[in-house]
C-alpha cells in the first residue's frame, strides 16, 4: 500500500520526481565532465577559493608575453649576427685580397680592388638596411625606416669631403673626420636610439642595442669607404700614393678583424641568453600548465565511477516510481 511508505500519492510523486531531476542533472554534469575533462563546477572543485588558479592563471599569462618577447628577440638577434657576419667576412677577404697585390700595386689592381671595394661597401650598407617583419634591425627605435641611405649616397658626400685633398694622410684625415663628425656620417644615419632592453623572464632583459651607429660598424665601412674612393679617382694621377691608401685600408679592415668578432661575440652572449630564458619560461610554463590541469581538471576515474553509480540509482529510482505508480493506481481502483 502506498500508505505504508508514509506520505500522500501527490507528496511522494513529487519527492520522487525532484530526485529524478537531481540525479538526471547530476548525470548530466558527470558525462560534462567525463567528457572535457574539466570540472563543471569550477567554484565547488576549488572550495570557493580561486586564489591559487588566478595566480597560475596570472603567471601563464606573463610567460606568454615573455613567449612573444623571446620569439622576437632571437629573430632580431639572429638577423643581426646573420647581418654582421655578411660585413666581417666581406670586409676580411677584401683585406686580405688589398695585402696579397703585389707592392707597389699597378693600375689594373688597383682599378680592380677600387671597384671590389665599392661592391663590398655597396653590400655593407645594404645589409646594415636589413629587415625582418617589415622592421629595420640597426635603425634602433625606429625600425619603421632604414638607417641608412644609398652606398651610393654616402660615397658622394665623401667626394665633397675629400675635394682638395692631396696627399694619402689628407684623404684619409678627410675620411676619418667625416665619419666621425655629427654633420658626416651621423647625419646620414635615419634611425633612432639605441633599442632597451626586451624583458624576455622575470627579472632580466635582452640587450638589442645594435645599431647601424655602433663604432665597430663605423669603422669598418670608413676602411671600406676609403678603398672604394679609389674607384671614385680620388688621388688620381698618383699611383704611388693611390697604392699607399687602399693599402692603409686593406690594412684597417684586417685590423678590425677583432672588434668585429667581439660585436659578433656580445650578439651571441644575448643570443645564447635568449636560448637559456626560452628553456626556462618552456619548463616553467609546463610546471604551472600541471598545477593547473590538477586544479581544474575532473579525474576521470572518480568520475566515471561516479557517472556509473548515478546512472544505477536513476534507473533504481525509475523502478520505484513505476511500482508506486501501479500501486497507487490498485489502490485506486
């Protein structure tokens, strides 16, 4: 008899079918869960308190920005070793070439070398007005222009420079003094100040400093700038003193040999530094990404094994309001 079970027919088809909606609305977070992977109900899984989430959730953020930031910097670093690399060789083996002529050098070495010499510095500039991602690397903060001008550009301003001069120490004064000087070279230079420092981890930065400024840089193309006067007929007439100059020049670029490694070598200490700060932002970040997948993450075991437990009490449930609904219709009749 319905009586028995203590309650009116209306009082226990109502408790019997709020149970059914709790169970079927626990079943239904269940297999959510079982499914994603993720508890439903974040704020219960954390007891009310999200305060160790929003700081792993905080730290993963800062780490994607020091993602993007290492990203940039080792493409700018690479593009800037990759950029020096191109000068110092060409500027060595024109050295080198200037030093083997025979002394002193005849017109047809020297028409040659001057000519050599102007394609290296033609290529020296060109590279110096390198671009990654629409950005100039050696133009300091302002990467949206090139830093410098035409090779071309730059040699004729040196013609004006060096007019009148006619000893070998004179053309070289003029040169030296017009790299040198805020109305020479520097005034020529389009870029900007020196780029700051990228934060790439907590605490430490990469040094992008680099510019198309940088004495190491200026040096090189004054030498380069010197042997390529040569074909421009500085000192013309002078076979003597044209040999003396290019000869001082090839001398220069052999000599800068070391300032360009030590410049090639403080981009490769950022570069190795970059490396070493992406290892640690990568283990870092999978260190939070599993502190995070314990706090939100469902265990699928407990789960499935709770979604089973469920699944037999909402078919248990159904047994029963099926008998009492029989029941009460006996009853009833």
């Amino acid at each position: 008899m319905v009586s028995s079970v203590g309650h009116g027919d209306a009082s226990l088809t109502s408790i019997l079918s709020r149970q059914s909606a709790n169970l079927r609305a626990e079943i239904e977070r269940r297999s959510t869960e079982l499914a994603s992977g993720l508890h439903r109900d974040m704020g219960a899984a954390v007891g009310g308190d999200f305060s160790a989430l929003a700081a792993v959730e905080h730290s993963l953020a800062r780490l994607k920005g020091h993602a993007a930031n290492t990203t940039e910097a080792a493409l700018f670093t690479d593009t800037v070793q990759a950029a020096l690399g191109v000068i110092s060789d060409d500027a060595t083996d024109l050295g080198g070439n200037i030093l083997q002529a025979l002394a002193p050098i005849n017109e047809t070495s020297l028409d040659f070398l001057g000519a050599e010499a102007g394609r290296a510095f033609s290529t020296a500039i060109a590279t110096l007005n390198t671009r990654f991602s629409e950005r100039a690397v050696f133009s300091g903060v302002n990467a949206d222009t090139s830093p410098l001008p035409r090779a071309d550009t730059i040699l004729a301003a040196l013609d004006t420079a060096v007019a009148g001069a006619a000893t070998v120490a004179d053309v070289q004064t003029a040169i030296a003094d017009w790299f040198a000087s805020p109305a020479g070279y520097d005034a020529l230079y389009a870029g900007g100040a020196a780029r700051t420092g990228l934060p790439i981890a907590a605490g430490e930065t990469a040094d992008l400093s680099v510019t198309a400024l940088d004495p190491t840089i200026k040096d090189t193309l004054r030498a380069l700038a010197t042997a390529a006067m040569l074909d421009r007929g500085v000192l013309a007439g002078q076979p003597v003193a044209r040999s003396e100059l290019i000869r001082a020049a090839g001398s220069d670029l052999l000599s800068g040999s070391e300032a360009r490694t030590r410049l090639a070598g403080r981009v490769g200490t950022v570069q190795a530094q970059i490396a070493a700060a992406q290892a640690r932002n990568e283990a870092e970040k999978s260190a939070l990404e599993i502190t995070r997948a314990g706090i939100v993450t469902a265990d699928p075991y407990e789960t499935a094994t709770r979604l089973e437990d469920l699944q037999s009490r909402l078919e248990s449930l159904y047994l029963v309001t099926s008998r009492v609904s029989r029941l009460s219709l006996a009853d009833y009749l």
